[in-house]
C-alpha cells in the first residue's frame, strides 16, 4: 500500500486545529462550520473559510431573513441581553481576530437616542471570550492610546462603559439623525484594547434585502499578532433568503 505523507500530514494539522475540511482538494478552501443556534424555528450559524495552512479567508454568520421580519419579542440570556452567543470556528479563534459573535435586538433603539433610538440589530463580532465579556463593568480601567483608536473614530471615555459590551467609539460623521441612520460600523474597546467591531443594521435596511458593504475600523496598533480583515459585506442570499455578513481581506497585523 503505498501512503501519501502530504496527505496525512495535512490531515494532522486539520484534525490538532479543529478544522474540518470537508473533503476540499488540498488546493483548494473549505467551508468550516463553527456553531448554531435556532431563534423562533430559524438558525444562525457561524462559520469560516479556510485555506490550506490554516488561512483564514473569510469569517461569517449566517442571518435568516425569518429572524429580521418577526424578531423575538424579549432580551435573551447572552450578554447585554444576547438574542444570539456563537463560538467560532476553533481555527478562527486560534489564527484569526475573532474569538465569537453576539447579537442584541433594541425594538426600541439605545442610547444616544438621538442618533440609534430605531430599532435595529446589533451584530458584535468579539475577539475575546464570552466569559471576558460578561465580567465588563460601568467603568473601562484603561483608555486605549492614541494609536489603539481606529482613524476617525472618537472614544467616549472610560465612564462611557456598557457593561457586558465595554467603550463604543464611532466616526461623528456615522452619529446621524434617526432618519438617516441605516448601518455604521461600530469599534469596542476595554482596558486599553479593541475587542470587538460591530456591524449596527436598522431592522427597515435589513428588510430591504440588499447586500451592503461598511469600511472595517483599522487601528495603527492592533496589540497582538493575528489575522485581521480588511472587508466587510452585508451578503443578501435570494433564494435561501438570508443575509450571510462576512468579514474577508485578512492580513497579517502586528
């Protein structure tokens, strides 16, 4: 029997990082499903594609329109009141930025309501774990330094801190009216570290079913050596009739 040592080594290296390759031809990418959960008989879903050598090309969650038209009608029990906590992929939490994903659902909009006091979802791709998240209180022990900060974006000050989310900076130029807000792209910090990007989509855009891009917040320093994504889209599927938003572009930082 004659055995190809590529072959099984690339099956190590697969079954150690926790990837399932799917039965992807060594050149080729895989689709790797990372978690799920069912709200109201629809499932979200995390997931990841991965090229050979454990690149990580793109992270996604899979958002059914179902859960758009009739969202629940009460908080969940994730934190800040999460409709949705979802572990990614292992190999995304090993190579890439993201750790997991939250999303919140605000019937009534939040604070400031100036500016998001409409209903909309809040889709948090976090990089650190659940158990981090929960401990965050009212106050951030450490402002990030300049170089932490995204260009553009404004942070609110260390007593700004939600607890079980952290500090949300933003452009002032995405803090529009109620009637013009429709999606902006969000930056979390905690004790000096950015960890987390939040893509924030009105119900009304959403159900509009229309793929949509936000530009990706780029600190100078990111503060540790991963992958981080440089794209973000908002992918509209017709025919499954879901959104799948997909962070893609993934370089190298620090």
């Amino acid at each position: 029997m004659t055995v190809d040592l590529v072959a099984v080594a690339s099956w190590i290296v697969s079954m150690v990082s926790g990837v399932t390759v799917g039965g992807a031809s060594p050149q080729g990418s895989a689709i790797v499903e990372g978690s799920s959960t069912t709200i109201l008989g629809a499932k979200v879903s995390t997931w990841a594609k991965v090229a050979p050598g454990n690149v990580v090309q793109e992270v996604g969650v899979n958002l059914p329109m179902k859960i758009v038209i009739g969202p629940p009608s009460k908080p969940g029990t994730g934190p800040s009141g999460a409709i949705a906590t979802l572990p990614f992929p292992a190999v995304v939490q090993q190579m890439a930025y993201f750790n997991h994903f939250e999303m919140q659902w605000n019937p009534h909009g939040h604070p400031p309501a100036c500016c998001f006091g409409v209903p909309h979802f809040d889709f948090h791709f976090y990089a650190v774990p659940e158990d981090v998240v929960r401990q965050i209180g009212f106050l951030d022990p450490k402002a990030p330094t300049k170089d932490r900060l995204p260009a553009g974006f404004i942070y609110l000050g260390q007593k700004a801190c939600v607890p079980q989310m952290g500090v949300h900076a933003s452009r002032p130029g995405d803090m529009k009216p109620n009637k013009d807000f429709r999606s902006v792209m969000i930056a979390g910090f905690y004790n000096g570290n950015m960890h987390f990007v939040e893509p924030m989509i009105t119900r009304a855009f959403l159900m509009k079913k229309q793929s949509f891009t936000l530009a990706v917040p780029r600190p100078a320093t990111l503060g540790r050596e991963t992958l981080y994504p440089t794209q973000f889209n908002g992918i509209f599927d017709p025919v499954k009739q879901e959104y799948r938003l997909v962070f893609s572009g993934f370089e190298a930082r620090n």
